[in-house]
C-alpha cells in the first residue's frame, strides 16, 4: 500500500474535467488498498466532506468563464500545498489535472524541486508536449505526417498568402491549450478574425493549420507500449468541448472498424510521437485521417481525461486493462522511478 495525494482540480479552463477524473480515479485507487488523500490545488487538501462536495460538480456544456478562473487562480498558491501534508508526506503524487498550468511543465517542475514522485511525464516533456508550435516542429524535423500549419505573428495576424496556401478550411487553435477550448473551424475568410481572437484569449500564440477532412482516432500509450484504437464520431464537425463532455453529443468506437493495417500504422505513431516528445507513463495520441485517408498526428496529450468512459480507459480496455487495473499501472510506473 502506498500514501498517494491525488492533485486535481486546478484553475484552467478544464477544471471540472479534472475534478469528473478525481471523482474515479480516487475509489479505483482505494479499492487497490492505496492510501488516498485529495488535494485541490486551488483549495488545499480535502476532508470527506469537501472531497464529496467537488466531486459531485458536473462538467458544464461551457468551460469556466474568465472572472470564475481569475478568482480561482487568486486562491492558487501551488508551492504550500507542495510542502503541507499530505502532499509532503505522500510516496506518490496522482496528477488528475488538465490545462496549460496542470499540463504544462510547472506543476512538474514544483513537485522536482520538492523532490516528490508524480505520475506522467516530467517537466520538459509536458512543456513540449503542452505547446503545440513546439511539438509540431519536432513531428515535421522527424517525418511524421499532420497537418500543414503556420503560427500567427506577435500581433495575432495570419497572411492572407499562408491562409491561401493552407487553403480554406483552415483550424484556428491556442498554441497552448487542451479540451478544444479556443478552437474554431474556419470555412470562409470573414471568420478568421474572430477565431484568431478567440483563440488569443486562451493563449497569446495561435496556430493555424490546414483542415484534414478524414475519419477522427485516438490511442493510448502506457509505458512502452501502445494500447487500442478508437475512432471519435462527434456530433459537431469536430470534438470540441461540448461534444467531449456532454453525455450523448460523442460515439467513441473502441476498437475502430478499420483496417489490421491502419491500426497498426496508428498504434506505431502514437508510440513514436510518444517517444519523440519524450513523454513517460502513459499519454494519448489522436489522428485524423488526410484526404488520401493517410493517418496523421494531431497531438499528444500528457495527462488525458480520467473517467472511466475517457479514451485512454476505453483505449485500455481493449487490451484487457479496466479502469482500475489502468490507475495501478500508472502507479507501478510512477513508483518504479
């Protein structure tokens, strides 16, 4: 038995999210026999009652809006709860959290210089990982397929010469960023200015990428090895907050209905990427498929959703691993450092 302080919460715009995950991943734990306290990274750790409280929150159609996560981020002081118990007392720290400041590198960076164990990837890799300019440029340098793309200038402007060389429609996203928040899909160019504001207002850098028109996937990794594909059916035109986190707006199809082949070729990406970005643990990989129906990276995502109906639990579930032995193996990995 281990004393794990499960982090969670946060004040991005994906804190419900992370707090739906809590709410599963803290009885899987226990019932393995783990000591398991709840900290809330804007709130400190939780009594039974606080934990039963923010864990009965449901995840909104629409993330936080700007005034709820400035008075959250006010509240948020990261290092106390580092050197408080139970984090401080704790033989592994269970990362429940998403966003630039969950995802990003700095929570990992704080727990490095506690000298405290945690699940996922490091500092530097989830910072990569996290800034999808960055991690662009290390998937083209090593010849793997995604989309054409070009960075926004210092003033948020795109070329009217790099939108036509994209071709419309184009994908407007924060560089850094997670759950779809801030992304739009631009089909005609009178859109464009208001989508590269909003994705500005989640993150001052803006990617802008050609639009793949193909099938939607995701495969998880855990360790070394690459778990199960599935194929993502949204009810919008793409997975956007919404659809990840409404009941009913998504079909998740795990196995895919596809191919030996592409599954295969999609399983060797996502373990590639995985490498690449140097990440550790587990992550998870998604693809959307080309006009030639050619598997390419869209991303990888360092601490992927935690329920048990997430993708990388149903993309474990294909490899015979249920929620609960997943949370073990994340652990066992952890531990293992």
């Amino acid at each position: 038995m281990s004393r794990i302080a499960l982090w969670t919460g946060g004040s991005t715009p994906e804190r419900d999210v992370a707090l739906a995950g809590a709410a599963q991943v803290a009885p899987a734990l226990r019932a393995l026999g783990h000591e398991v306290a709840v900290v809330d990274t804007v709130d400190g750790p939780l009594d039974e009652a606080g934990e039963a409280r923010l864990f009965a929150a449901r995840v909104e159609v629409e993330p936080p809006g700007p005034a709820a996560l400035a008075a959250l981020r006010a509240r948020e002081d990261l290092p106390r709860w580092a050197r408080a118990a139970p984090t401080a007392g704790a033989d592994l720290v269970f990362l429940v959290l998403h966003g630039d400041q969950g995802e990003g590198g700095s929570v990992q960076g704080l727990l490095d210089l506690a000298g405290l164990r945690y699940t996922g990837s490091g500092m530097l890799a989830s910072a990569i990982a996290m800034d999808k300019a960055v991690s662009k440029r290390l998937l083209r340098d090593a010849g793997l397929p995604q989309s054409d793309w070009v960075e926004a200038d210092a003033g948020g402007e795109v070329a009217a010469a790099e939108v036509e060389r994209l071709g419309l429609p184009v994908v407007v996203k924060p560089s850094n960023g997670g759950s779809s928040v801030g992304v739009s899909i631009v089909r005609e160019g009178g859109a464009l200015p208001a989508a590269l504001a909003l994705a500005r207002a989640v993150d001052p850098r803006v990617l802008v990428e050609a639009y793949l028109p193909g099938r939607e996937f995701s495969v998880g990794v855990l360790g070394d090895r690459a778990l199960g594909v599935g194929e993502i059916l949204p009810a919008h035109d793409f997975f956007d907050y919404e659809c990840k986190y409404t009941p009913g707006m998504c079909r998740e199809v795990f196995p895919a209905e596809i191919p030996d082949e592409t599954t295969e070729r999609m399983r060797e990406l996502a373990l590639a990427t995985h490498r690449l970005l140097g990440l550790r643990d587990f992550s998870r990989v998604d693809f959307r498929l080309d006009a030639d129906g050619t598997p390419c990276v869209l991303e990888a995502n360092t601490l992927p959703g935690m329920t048990r109906t997430s993708l990388l639990p149903q993309s474990a579930a294909v490899h015979g691993l249920d929620f609960r032995a997943l949370c073990g193996e994340i652990c066992r990995l952890a531990l293992a450092r």
